[in-house]
C-alpha cells in the first residue's frame, strides 16, 4: 500500500477553514476513479485555505505501471476536468512538473 498526500486550493478564500465539504470532494473522487487507479481509501480534512487529501493506494507491481504519485495526480486532473462540481469550487491541481525532486519509495 502506498499513501499520498495532496490539497485542493478553494477558487475563493474565506481565510477560514473550508468545511463541510470533504463528503463531496471524496464523493467526487470516488465518482472518477478507474481500477488502474489502484484507490483503496481516500480521506479529506478542511484546513484553512484547502482541503488536505490521503490517498491510499495499492503498490502495483508491473515495472511499467505509473507511479502512486502519478496515478493521483492523473485521479484528481479527471475528477477536476469532469465534475463541475469540484471545477466550480477548486483551482485544477498543478502539473505533476511542479513536484519534479520528490521521491517516493
């Protein structure tokens, strides 16, 4: 099993804690996910300014299957791309590029 962790940025700040919607951020993620994808559990928790997100995934064993990294940066594009739900409310997550220098392992 392998554990990312991620955040989605509100397109408007309260400067508070974005409540009461991590029901909906999981719902939509659940709602886009493939079986390559390899989720297992995902979890939000409101913070102020974004919602921090804990996936957790299967470790897949073929040498050319993408990265867990990978694979939820891929899971959140999708379910930002097509839920307008999450589109409305969240800025798109950055290109993977942006995390060039982390390893996971």
């Amino acid at each position: 099993m392998e554990i990312i962790y991620a955040s989605l940025i509100p397109r408007q700040s309260d400067d508070g804690v974005q409540s009461n919607h991590e029901a909906e951020v999981v719902d939509a993620l659940w709602a886009h996910c493939l079986p390559g994808d390899g989720l297992q559990h995902v979890s939000a928790r409101p913070e102020p300014g974004r919602v921090d997100l804990l996936f957790y995934l299967l470790t897949l064993d073929s040498p050319d299957a993408p990265s867990a990294l990978q694979r939820v940066h891929t899971l959140m594009l999708r379910s930002h791309r097509t839920s307008p739900w999450l589109n409305r409310r969240y800025l798109s997550p950055e290109p993977l590029t942006a995390y060039e220098g982390i390893t996971t392992g």
